[in-house]
C-alpha cells in the first residue's frame, strides 16, 4: 500500500537537551509546501533555545522532480554566521544541498538525522521528530601517522622517488 504522503523521521541529539533545548520543538508536524523553517525564531516551525542559532537558522525546501510522485527536499543554510554540516559537506550561508533517503545534520552543537519516507501527496508532508539520549552521528577524525616517511625509507622505490 503506497503511504499518502511524504513523512520526515527526525531525530535529534544535543549534549545539554536536559536544558530545555528542545523544549519548544513538537513531536508531530503537518506542513503543506511551505519551507519547514528550524531555529529560534518565533515563526519557526521547530524551534531551538539555543544562544547559537538564528532566528531562521536552515530550512527544509520541498520540491518535486521531473518523473517523481514523491516531494524531494534540500536544505537550505539561512544563517550568515555559522556553518552547517551535512552528509560531509560543510555549507555556509544560502548554499543548499538536497538531501539523501538518510541525511545527517550537524550544527550549532545539534546533530539531526532526516529519514525520508516518500508517499504519494505532493501537497503536503509530515513530520515525527524524535529526541534521542546519546549522539546519533560520529564523525572519524582524522589521525596522523607516519605513512609519509615510511614511504620516502621504502628501499624499493627508485631513488628519485624517495627525494
């Protein structure tokens, strides 16, 4: 059975959420086609009390493909001082990404994960936001190692590769 319309599973994880942080924000909304509007503005659709974000921080952007019976969404950075990190892309402001069936969001301290359900209604969408108690997005840093001098050492390269 094809589901009626779009749904966004959202989670949600901040390390100080015992603090109200997303005390203002509902588990279930229903938008129309409208942009989903998240920051700490009063007209934001979900709303953060965090001294870190704009008033209108990012923004989900429904829109449909050619061919496609399902919305489609981008991301959308509305704020001029901060960075947004998505699916290993860090974006700055009004650059926009579209996002992937699983997308992962990190910024201003927050990590977001959108999984988007498609269904059939191209004029409106849902979404179920969740609140998780433990980081939901680990980024790899990266490590320093030797593997330089090793190479310039190995006695099997030519001798001009080794300078």
């Amino acid at each position: 059975m094809e589901r009626s319309m779009t749904i966004l599973q959202i989670s949600l994880y901040h390390p100080n959420q015992d603090k109200g942080v997303f005390e203002e924000i509902p588990h279930h909304l229903q938008l129309d086609t409208t942009h989903l509007i998240i920051g700490r503005g009063r007209n934001a659709h979900l709303k953060f009390r965090l001294p870190g974000i704009s008033r209108h921080h990012l923004s989900l952007e429904p829109y449909l493909e050619k061919g496609n019976v399902c919305l489609t969404f981008c991301l959308k950075i509305l704020s001029r001082s901060s960075s947004v990190w998505v699916n290993g892309l860090t974006l700055k402001y009004l650059e926009q990404v579209p996002l992937t069936a699983v997308s992962k969001v990190i910024f201003s301290g927050v990590q977001m994960v959108i999984d988007i359900q498609g269904g059939a209604s191209k004029g409106k969408f849902a979404c179920c936001i969740h609140f998780s108690c433990s980081p939901l997005i680990y980024r790899a840093k990266a490590e320093e190692t030797d593997e330089f001098e090793a190479i310039q050492e190995d006695p099997e390269l030519p001798q001009e590769m080794r300078e």
